[in-house]
C-alpha cells in the first residue's frame, strides 16, 4: 500500500500565511481582501481564474506573473512561522505502508522546508513543481502520474490524502483512492458535496485511507 500526501494546508498548517499573502496580492489589483472562511469557500486552481474572479475582470499574464510574484514573496516571508498540523506526525506513523509526498510548491523551496520539519525520512520520494512559476501551470492530475510512476507504483494501489478537489479530480485521473482533509485549504461542506470520504484529523484521515485501499484490493 503505497499512500501520497499533499503538503500545503494538509501536513502543513499555513492556511492563515496563504490568506495574508493572497490578500497582499489581491490589494494591488484593486480587489478586496478576503477571510480565511472565504477563501476555504472560494478558491479554486487555475488561481489564475481566483485571481480573476476577486479582481472582477480577466487578468493578462503579466498581470497574474506580478500578483503570482507577490504572493510568493509574502508567503516565504512569512513560512518560518507556520508548523505542521497539530497530529501530522502521529498520522505519518500510523501508515503501515510507503509514502511519499507530492505537492503544487515549488521543489526546490519544498524539499528543504520538509526537511526542516523533520520528515523527509517518512518519504520514499518527495515532489514539488519544477517550474518558475505557480499557479497551475502543470495539474495536479500530470503531476501525481508522473510521481506515482516514478515510483514504479501503480494508480490503483495508491491513495492520496489532500485538503481540496484538485486532489480528488487528480486521484481519479490515475485511479487512486483519494480522502480529503476538513481541516485546509477548503471548507468541508465543499469537500463533502463532493463524495469523497472527508476527515477532520489527519489521523482519521489516515485510518480511512487504509479502510479504501484494503477494500479496493
């Protein structure tokens, strides 16, 4: 059994970091700043399309590399604050199986934060995204094909645990389980609307990924 976690808003707890930065970026666009309980409700990737939205008018590229530019600056200034989710740890334990990490940040930023924290030993791979910029450019969906089979580890005997629908739509797109965390990036009514089986701890959320992948096999 081979489980993928999801970083951002799942392992690490920075929810309140990504508002504050977004909310920066938002203001130079002229749009109104957002709660955390609104973001959980209205974001959604391309970001670009986010971005649009809270702006009230289509972003051109240099426009959205400028909004991606200070989100990005804003989040890493403020990323030595932000600690793992309360029993991530604990979570990544309990899994009697492999694991890896896959993940939209940057690798070259992700791959030292993870260390940071203490758990690259837990991986048998860790995966961010290798391109300048954010945003979406590669899907969620690509990137978890090419980390599964870089593993040599077929979509079916794996599960992906994530805090949004881009994880689920990517766990389908490869025919992995997949159960979302309520605790993240999106509010739980989203995440449950959905179909998907939604935890409110990562413990639990690592329980139920054990239960779908022993009933799947």
């Amino acid at each position: 059994m081979h489980l993928v976690w999801d970083w951002n808003g799942t392992l690490l707890n920075d929810l309140d970091l990504v508002v504050r930065a977004t909310n920066e970026a938002f203001v130079s666009v002229g749009a109104a700043p957002i709660s955390a309980d609104e973001h959980r409700r209205r974001f959604r990737r391309p970001i670009a399309e986010f971005y649009a939205e809270a702006a009230g008018r289509t972003l051109d590229d240099a426009e959205f590399v400028r909004l991606d530019r200070i989100f990005h600056e804003a989040y890493l200034a403020g990323l030595p604050t932000c600690a793992l989710v309360s029993d991530a740890v604990v979570a990544l334990r309990a899994w009697p199986g492999t694991q890896s990490l896959l993940s939209m940040w940057f690798h070259h930023e992700l791959v030292p934060t993870v260390d940071r924290h203490g758990l690259t030993s837990h991986f048998t791979r860790v995966d961010g995204q290798r391109v300048l910029l954010g945003g979406g450019l590669i899907f969620k969906a690509e990137h978890l094909a090419r980390h599964l089979a870089a593993l040599g580890v077929p979509g079916e005997q794996a599960v992906l645990i994530g805090d949004s629908l881009d994880d689920a739509h990517a766990a389908d797109a490869v025919g992995a389980a997949c159960v979302l965390y309520g605790g993240g990036f999106t509010d739980p009514d989203r995440l449950r609307a959905s179909g998907r089986p939604v935890a409110n701890t990562l413990v639990a959320a690592v329980a139920l990924a054990e239960a779908a992948l022993s009933s799947a096999a």
